[in-house]
C-alpha cells in the first residue's frame, strides 16, 4: 500500500461509511478506501482555498486568483492589454564576495501583463501574505526590479484595493 509520507491527520481518524474500514489511501488530495474505493472526502489545502478553472480555460490555485485572471481575459478581449502570462518566473542571484554566483532566489508571480505601449507588469493576486512570500517579494523588489526598467509590479489583495 503506498503512504504519502505527508499523511493527513483526517487519514488517520478516517473510517469507510460504505464498509467501515481502516484501511485510507491519501492520494490526489482525496481520501480513498483501499478495499471498496470509496471517496470518502477531500481536503482543502492549508489556505482552504479552492482551485478553480478561470475563463481562459486553466486552472488556478484559488477563486480569488481565477477572478483576476477573468478580468486580465475580459482586458485581453477588449484590447486593452496585448496579452498576459500566467505563472510568470523570475530568477534572482546573490553573489559571494569573489563575484561568482552563491544563491538563486525564485519565484513565480501569477501573471506578467503585456501592456500595448511595450511595457511589462507583474501581477500578484494574494489572500495571505506568508513571511516566505514577503522575503521574495522584498528580493524582487530589491534586486530584480531595478535591472528590469521596463517591469511595474503590483500586488492585489484580497477584499482590499491594490498596494
């Protein structure tokens, strides 16, 4: 029997109402019974946020997320913007005291807008700013953006206005 090795908690207390066994499988972020194949529920992830599939046909990781990316389809449609691209990655270096690389600091915004006058902007739809979040987004700020002139970023929140 595989064992995720990040086993939940609800595995452990979960019982099969169909034929009330022990014997969970937590795979995909359900939880099956080995011996019927029953679901017998699933978890949310650790924000409860939901994934949702936007108007542009792909999925993202929350409702909040997917509604930004409707209105960046809706701006696209109207010729707005040019375009945007989700998941957009952006690479940022430390070097050591002899100039050779030492650390690699990543991170994915959400969306980079392509803007009709040739500029860029990085588009981050947040709900929970973690403190993981706001090292790299102090990274970006720091050392990223400075060398990409051409690059806004903004950062829109959840049930507030843009920061």
């Amino acid at each position: 029997m595989y064992i995720n090795k990040y086993q939940s908690q609800d595995q452990k207390k979960a019982i099969c109402n169909k034929c009330n066994s022990t014997r969970i499988l937590y795979t995909k972020g359900k939880l099956i019974c080995n011996d019927c194949n029953n679901i017998i529920g699933s978890q949310a992830n650790k924000y409860n946020a939901i994934r949702t599939i936007a108007k542009d046909g792909m999925r993202r990781d929350s409702k909040f997320e997917a509604n930004v990316a409707d209105e960046l389809f809706i701006r696209k449609q109207a010729a707005d913007i040019k375009d945007y691209d989700s998941q957009y990655k952006v690479e940022m270096w430390a070097y050591d005291e002899n100039g050779k690389k030492a650390m690699k600091v990543s991170h994915k915004v959400d969306f980079r807008i392509h803007h009709n006058d040739g500029s860029f902007e990085l588009y981050e739809a947040k709900g929970i700013q973690t403190s993981d979040y706001k090292m790299r987004r102090k990274w970006l700020e720091t050392f990223w953006l400075p060398i990409h002139k051409d690059h806004t970023y903004t950062v829109v929140k959840q049930n507030s206005r843009r920061s």
